[in-house]
C-alpha cells in the first residue's frame, strides 16, 4: 500500500446507486404496520389535534384505510377501538358487537388476507378508569383476574377475523394465557404479537388524546421503568417461553438500546412501536421549518431497523410506502 490515504471508503458513498448497492438497512412497506383508531358511532372521521394527519375513523373510513394498506404493501393494520360508553371492567371489550369486535370483522371481510388484521388486547380503551386491566378494592391493577379477560378478549378477536392479537397490558402471564384460550377455542394459527418490553413513557400524551383516554394517575406498577434493560430482557424471555410468536418493544426511539439486545437474545421476530410522541415531534419540528420532514421519518425508521426490528408500527406507514414507490 503506498500514498496515504491508503484505504478510501469514500468511494462508495459517491454515487447513489453505489450508496444503495451496499445499504446494510433497508425499510420496506412489507416491514411497516399501520395503527389505526375507529370510533364507535362516529359519521365523519376526526383529526387528532397533536398528531396531524392522523384521525379517528369512521367504519367506513377505517375500512377504506385498511383496503389502501393492503394495496401499498404493508404488513398489516393495527386496530383500536373507542367505545362510547365506559365502565370500570371495561365491559365492551367483550361486546360482540362491540366497536372494536365490529371493526375487526368488517376490516377481515374488507382485505381478506393481503393484509395482517392486527388487534389491541388491553382494556384502557374501554375502562372509566383508564387503566389496562380491572382494579381492586385498593385501586391496584388486579393482575389475574384482568388476565381472565384477556383471553375472552383474544378469543373473541380472533373469531372476528384477527390474523394476529397484540396483548400490551403487561399483566404478568398474559402471553400464556392468550395461547391457552386461543388453543383451547381452536385458533391454533393466531399469532401473539406481545408487547413484552412496554415502558412507562412520557412520550405517550398523543395517544392518550387518540383513544380518548380515561387514566386516572399512571401505568408505572406494571410498565417497564425506563431506568431497567435486564428486567425487560427478562419479559422477553418469559414471553417467548409462554409462547409469543413475535415479541415488541415500545417505544422505539428512547428505547434503541433495548431494541438491540432484544434482538441479541431472541430468535423470534422484533417488532417495534415509533409510538404517537416520536411521530409528533417530528411534525411539529417539521412543520415549524426545523427540520426535513421526509429526511427525518426516513432516519427514524432506519434507526430503528438497524437496531433490530424486523417490524415497525408507525403512523407514516402508508406515506412511506407510498413515497417509497416513487424515490
């Protein structure tokens, strides 16, 4: 080797098309997953004020989002649902004509199997109290007897056509008991996407406005400190041992770190929530002339790809799926 610099890396960041030939990371729409909220009742589809561009749904609205998925190429759809009435056991998460129930069997009869049919388990949505599980006397999530519903719920979710079923209460068995139901009902092929390392988050505010949140006080006896990596690397374990097809990490962003030793110590699929406060961060930075708003999505979803993920739910889904055809 002679003349210095020897050794020129450079010479494949010249052109774009040497740039891409040798891209360790790749986004693909096939990769992305979509949440989606549909409001019971609901005539005309409703923006949320700090996530712009997204919206509760309508029915009708809710199906044709799921149809334009299925036709860009996602994975899959995420679905949420908002009751209109509330009540401490959070009782319309078991209705069979239930929003959430309703919305899940119009969406499967919508896409068929050309998209993922993905349901929320977790009753915050439903309680007045807003917590994801029953409370007892004390006022303290009742672990076990919140689990009971969460396999009445699954089951119930997967005879409305969900594909896959996404426990993210972080109730203590969950996973095991979701597979027992599910095997015990037949559903032998319904997957478990299970929010194994959900952390209690700051940047959960937008969604709380998305779900029409009832939380009185927080989430921070049963999510995951922020401070931890081995306790959630330790849910991860006990989900996958219970059964979990794929195992999530939420948030994404703050949580990086987690993504990449989940991925060390797992031979399940990783999926990954670029949750409600990442994406209104960027908006709001966007729309203020801060930053590249596309440049911007584009690192995000690439970090969190080149952590681990092999799945990502994020609100861009179909926006980037459809700008991804064109670059």
């Amino acid at each position: 080797m002679t003349g210095f610099p020897g050794v020129r890396p450079r010479r494949l960041r010249a052109l774009p098309a040497l740039r891409d030939m040798v891209a360790e990371t790749s986004v693909e729409a096939r990769r992305l997953i979509l949440p989606v909220f549909v409001g019971e009742g609901f005539t005309e589809p409703r923006p949320i004020a700090s996530m712009p561009g997204v919206v509760q749904h309508t029915l009708d609205s809710l199906k044709r989002t799921a149809a334009e998925a299925a036709g860009a190429g996602l994975a899959g759809v995420m679905v949420f649902g908002l009751p209109e009435t509330k009540d401490a056991t959070g009782s319309q998460a078991l209705a069979e004509d239930g929003v959430l129930t309703t919305a899940l069997r119009e969406v499967r009869a919508e896409v068929g199997d050309d998209c993922l049919v993905m349901s929320d388990v977790c009753l915050d949505e439903f309680t007045d109290h807003g917590h994801c599980g029953v409370l007892t006397e004390s006022g303290v999530v009742d672990n076990d007897a919140t689990l009971e519903l969460y396999g009445e719920m699954a089951v119930l979710h997967a005879e409305a056509g969900a594909h896959v079923v996404g426990p993210s209460g972080m109730m203590d068995g969950q996973v095991g008991v979701i597979r027992s139901a599910l095997d015990r009902a037949g559903h032998h092929d319904t997957v478990i996407l299970a929010y194994a390392a959900k952390y209690a988050s700051a940047f959960y505010g937008p969604f709380r406005e998305a779900v029409n949140s009832s939380l009185q006080g927080d989430r921070r006896t049963y999510q995951q400190d922020n401070r931890n990596l081995r306790d959630a690397l330790r849910e991860i374990r006990l989900d996958v041992e219970e059964g979990a097809d794929i195992i999530m990490v939420k948030p994404a962003l703050a949580y990086l770190d987690v993504i990449a030793a989940a991925r060390a110590i797992c031979d399940v699929p990783i999926a990954a929530y670029n949750i409600s406060g990442e994406y209104a961060m960027v908006e709001a930075a966007a729309a203020n002339g801060w930053i590249d708003r596309d440049g911007a999505i584009d690192e995000t979803l690439t970090s969190i790809r080149r952590a681990g993920a092999d799945s990502i739910l994020t609100y861009w889904a179909l926006e980037y799926a459809r700008r991804g055809a064109t670059r």
